[in-house]
C-alpha cells in the first residue's frame, strides 16, 4: 500500500475504528495503543494477505482480537462493582455523561457486538468476521446483549423517558 | 446454542436510540496517531523484517559448525567409550 492510499484508508477509518475501540474499552489511551498496533499490521502485512477493499474489515477484526488480548491480560476489569452509581441520582445530565459508565456494565464481548452491530451497522456475518465467532450465535448473543443493555436502561430510568 | 426470543420492539428502539446518542458522544482526538507517522513507521518496521528475514539462514549457518563440532565430539568421545571397553575385555 503507497502513502496516498494509505492516507485514503486512513481518513475513512481511523475515526470509526478510534471511536469503537474508546467507547469499547473504556480507556482512550490503551484504545490509541490498539488502534496504532492495528494500523502497523495492516502496513506491515504483505497486500496479497488482505485483499484490496478489505482492509476495513481487517482492521476491526484485528482491533477486536487485540482488545480480547488486552482484557486476557488485563483481568481487572472495570466492573459492575466499581462503576459509580451517578446515573441514577439525576436523570437529564447525569446520565448522559454517565453514558461510557452504564455501557462498561456490559461484558466486553456484549459491547463489541452492540457497537459493531447498531453503530458501525455491520452485517451478522461482518460482526462474526471481527469477532471471531459463528455466524449462527450472533443473532442470540446480540439480543442477548440487547436484553440486558435495555434492561439496564430501565434500570437506570431511560425506558420511562422515551416511552 | 439455544434460540432465545428476541427483545422487545420497545427494548430494540431504545437501546438503538441510546446506542447512536452515545456514539455521537465526542471523544478526545488523538494526538499520537499521526497518519504520516504510522505510515513510515511502518515502513521501517517492515524494513527491519525484511532485514531479520535475510540474515536469519548466515545466524542459522553461524550455528551449524559449532553444532557440527559438538555431535563430532560427541561421538567420538562415544566411539572411544565402546571401544576402550571392548580392548579391555580383550585382554
């Protein structure tokens, strides 16, 4: 890959691939470090391993198998446990700001697939791709996580605003 | 893997609304990931693959002689070992 394509790819994804790995780890700089490790890959891969429009995909499914390493290694998890519990005290500002807070209450597998599914709108088979999985199991995974994401809405008082 | 019903039509649109207010929620640009540097940066690392690739087979070829030597004196220290052996219960 030249510079100028380079530079191309670059533009179209880094925001979409920064934004995903932040918001999924819930740490900006360790997100930098992944994302930086995902772009040296790609450059560093011989082209003919990934094929030409693919590189997107490559880039989030090497970003998703990094950010499983990192919580592999890292198994201090921010948990349900030390998640502050502001969401609940005020419900118009406070919970937007409590926003990354309330989505770190997911397991990371539940955040990855509600990221690649309802923000990048990838296809049940992109998201298998990026994450490593079958196919068969995203549908149920996804509702799965979708389940417990609105649950924690409700909990936290948002069903009740928007209905 | 078991089927399980699918959220609600209620749950769906909430989290999907919820979902894209927080992905429109700004994070804080990234001062390191300067594209111009990834890319020469990459270009290095992959120069020094390429160089790691090329000098790996004279690294590997340094070892075989003193490999060679090791097997050598071995066997011979083998071989002596027999045949002293053998000698002594000649006599």
């Amino acid at each position: 890959m030249d510079e100028r394509a380079f530079q191309t790819l670059y533009n179209e994804t880094a925001a979409p691939l920064q934004r995903y790995a932040a918001r999924v780890l819930g740490d900006a700089a360790r997100a930098e470090d992944i994302v930086q490790e995902a772009w040296l890959r790609l450059l560093r891969q011989p082209p003919a391993l990934v094929a030409p429009g693919a590189e997107r995909a490559y880039l989030f499914r090497v970003v998703s198998n990094l950010m499983i390493d990192h919580w592999r290694r890292h198994r201090r998890e921010v948990t349900t446990a030390t998640v502050p519990e502001r969401a609940a005290a005020s419900r118009d500002g406070a919970l937007r700001l409590d926003m990354g807070n309330l989505f770190l209450k997911l397991t990371p597998r539940e955040r990855q697939l509600l990221w690649l599914a309802d923000v990048e709108e990838s296809t049940h088979r992109e998201i298998a791709t990026a994450l490593g999985l079958g196919e068969g199991s995203i549908r149920v995974l996804l509702s799965r996580a979708r389940r417990k994401l609105a649950g924690l809405l409700r909990a936290g008082g948002h069903g009740e605003e928007t209905r | 893997m078991i089927d399980e019903p699918d959220p609600g039509r209620d749950d769906l649109a909430m989290v999907s609304v919820w979902m894209k207010e927080f992905a429109a929620q700004p994070i804080a640009p990234s001062a390191r990931l300067d594209p111009q540097c990834l890319f020469w940066k990459a270009q290095l690392l992959k120069r020094w693959d390429a160089e790691a690739r090329a000098t790996r087979p004279i690294e590997v070829a340094e070892q075989v002689p003193a490999a060679a030597a090791l097997v050598a004196a071995a066997a011979l220290a083998g071989w002596f070992y027999f045949f002293a052996g053998t000698v002594s219960a000649f006599r």
